[in-house]
C-alpha cells in the first residue's frame, strides 16, 4: 500500500488481446465483398447511366408503354374527346404526351416512385401536368400515417405541395409504407457483377487482350533475383515501346539471363464472359423483359422474337400502363369533379393483334350473350340506350 504511488509513475502497458480467434476475425473481414451503394442516385448511376443492360431495359419499358394508345370513358360511352385526353396530349409546354409518360414510367423503373405535379390555377381541371424527380421528393407523413404534404429539395431550397396537387404512383413495397420497390433495386447485385466484369474486359483489353506472358531472370552466376537498377530499366523499357495499342506486335529483344514465357487464359478468365451474360440476364429478368429483345444470347425460352415481343407486353407493359393509368385517372377524378377511365386502347397494339383479333372473334361467334355481355368483355362501355 505504501509502494502504490510509485507503481502509477510506471510506464503502463497496454493489455493485448489473447484470443486465438482476434487473428482470424482481423482478416475474415479483409475480403469482404464492396457493393455499390442502394440509394436512387447511386442505382441510377450504376445501373441506368453506366450499364447497357438496365439502360435499355428501362427506355424499352418507358418508351413502349408510353406509346401506347389512350382512350378515356365512362360508364356509358368512350370519349372522343375530353380534357383529360387534351391535358395528356400536351401536359406542359416543354413535353408531349410521349415525354411525360415516359418519365413517368422511367422513375417508377428506377426508383420505385413517380410523381405528377398538377397546375390548377382555379378548381376544375389543371391546365398543366410535371413530373417531378423522385430522387428530389420526400413524402411527409401526417399523425395518421397518411401523406400531409410533399416536400421537393433542391440545393438549399425547399417547396412544400399539399398532397392533393401531387399524384404518387409507386410500386409494392412489402416493408415501406410510404416509398415504393424499383426494380433496379432487385437488379442491383446483377447490376453490380456486370459492370464488374465489363471493368475487368476493359483492364485485359488494355493488356493487349490477353495475359501475355511472363519475364524469367536466370543470372548468369545463378542468381535469382535483379538489382533495382535492372527491375526499373526493364519495366521502363515495357512501359515504352511494348504496351498500348501502338505497340502491338512489337517483337521483345531480351539480353542474357531473360527468358519470355507466353501465358494463356486459365478457366477462371474463361468462366468472366458466362458470367456476364449470367449477370445479363438476372437484369433482364428483374426488369421483365426477355432476354431475346435485349440481345442477350443463352435464352431459348422463347420460340421466336414475336412470341417474346408478345410476352412483354402481355406480362410487363400492359400491367404497369393499367396501373399507372388507373392511378392517374382517380386522382385526375377527384380534381376535376368529373369520373374518369383512362385505360390503354389494346386494338391498337401491334403486339397484341393476333390475341385481340381471336378475342373479337369468340365474342361475335358467342350467340348466347347479349349485346351489352360481349362490350363488357371487349372492355367498352355500355351504350347509353342499354345503360
């Protein structure tokens, strides 16, 4: 007790850990795999912007479903013209219908969520449609959980819309209830294989497209190693007149105790391009669209390009255009007093052609049902004497 204030003057020893198992969990986490980040501006960064595969899976989507033709209806008659049909074709004064649906249906592909600005200078139907970037809105929830407004940021500024002016189109998400699921989310991993393997494609192209070889150093007093004088002559001299596209071919002078041994692809640098067209078609498949309309060989699901175009429509296009028009068509409703359906007009899809013409056909042949039985099943409204 007396000797204890000269034990605190001692030098203190850090204590180290003893465990048999710091070494093993040290180095477990060194290769560790690095994945992009999940959030909308790195996944369109990553996979719109700088990957083939997700960029015209996406344009393929938008552009196909906003090409589709719209009709508007209700009840008892379709509409050959209508306010709504006249806001769509010319929503604002910098897009036509064609833009503005297309960037709608491309945010829903890249993050899950559109939103449409609508321009109501009085009550009554807006007189201009937006859509606004969803990396940009943030959706304020009230006290009972629904949207009380909108927040749009950009910089250092912020605009608050009242939640009846924005329409908010999202995907199924299981666990958010205020964001929507896109499906270059579920692409991602994919997303992030292929640009790894077309960065690895790019470095061996850039090493004259093939593992070349290897230098031997056989010393002449049988040594096995160079000086550091000789090492830097030697890759200065690689650097200078063997490597890049210019040198190609050049044949190597090597002076004594240098022997080449050309190398060759081994199976795991054979294994890079399956595993691309792997990673391909999970993009595809994640995106609903069928490998053979993006070019991606292996896939025989199909049994030619127009049974394929068929499927994508029936199975990718036509379910997101009815969903989004649906939306579109209650929320336009409600803003301008009046019911209306807008739905895609399937007569005039060329894909759809065959289906919809042996559809019409059964109908007409069908004697037992009624005139107002076969409109409803073609999709048409009744007509007004029958109403």
């Amino acid at each position: 007790m007396v000797l204890d204030f000269l034990r605190k003057n001692e030098p203190q020893t850090p204590e180290r850990k003893a465990s048999a198992s710091a070494r093993v969990a040290v180095w477990g986490s060194a290769g560790r795999v690095a994945w992009s980040p999940r959030d909308t501006v790195s996944l369109t960064k990553n996979g719109f912007l700088g990957n083939p595969v997700g960029y015209r899976a996406v344009r393929l989507i938008a552009e196909a479903a906003a090409a589709l033709p719209i009709v508007a209806q209700d009840s008892t008659r379709r509409y050959e013209a209508h306010p709504a049909l006249a806001l769509i074709a010319r929503p604002n004064a910098g897009q036509g219908r064609a833009e503005l649906l297309e960037a709608a249906y491309a945010q829903l592909m890249l993050s899950g969520n559109a939103y449409l600005e609508a321009v109501t200078p009085e009550p009554g139907w807006p007189v201009e449609l937006h859509v606004l970037r969803s990396d940009r809105m943030a959706l304020v929830p009230g006290a009972d959980g629904w949207p009380m407004a909108y927040d749009y940021t950009v910089g250092s500024r912020k605009h608050r819309y009242a939640p009846e002016v924005i329409c908010h189109i999202k995907g199924f998400h299981p666990q958010d209830d205020h964001y929507g699921l896109a499906p270059i989310q579920a692409a991602a991993t994919a997303i992030d294989v292929h640009n790894a393997a077309a960065r690895w494609s790019k470095a061996l192209l850039d090493n004259a497209a093939r593992p070349s070889g290897a230098i031997i150093y056989r010393g002449v007093d049988g040594a096995g190693s160079m000086s550091q004088d000789q090492f830097d002559r030697l890759q200065m001299e690689l650097e200078s007149h063997h490597q890049g596209a210019r040198n190609a071919g050049r044949p190597m002078l090597l002076e004594g105790g240098l022997d080449w041994k050309p190398m060759g692809f081994s199976p795991s640098d054979m294994e890079f391009q399956k595993t691309k067209e792997s990673a391909s078609r999970d993009i595809a498949l994640a995106f609903g669209v069928p490998p053979m309309l993006l070019g991606i060989p292996g896939d025989a699901t199909y049994a030619n390009y127009a049974e394929a175009n068929r499927a994508f429509y029936r199975l990718t296009v036509l379910p997101l255009a009815q969903k989004v028009l649906a939306t579109l068509s209650f929320w336009l409703s409600g803003l301008g007093g009046e019911p209306i359906d807008l739905r895609p007009d399937l007569d005039q899809v060329p894909a759809l052609s065959v289906e919809r013409e042996a559809q019409w056909r059964r109908v007409a042949e069908a004697d037992f049902l009624t005139e107002g039985e076969k409109r409803r099943m073609l999709g048409l409204p009744e007509r007004p004497e029958e109403a």
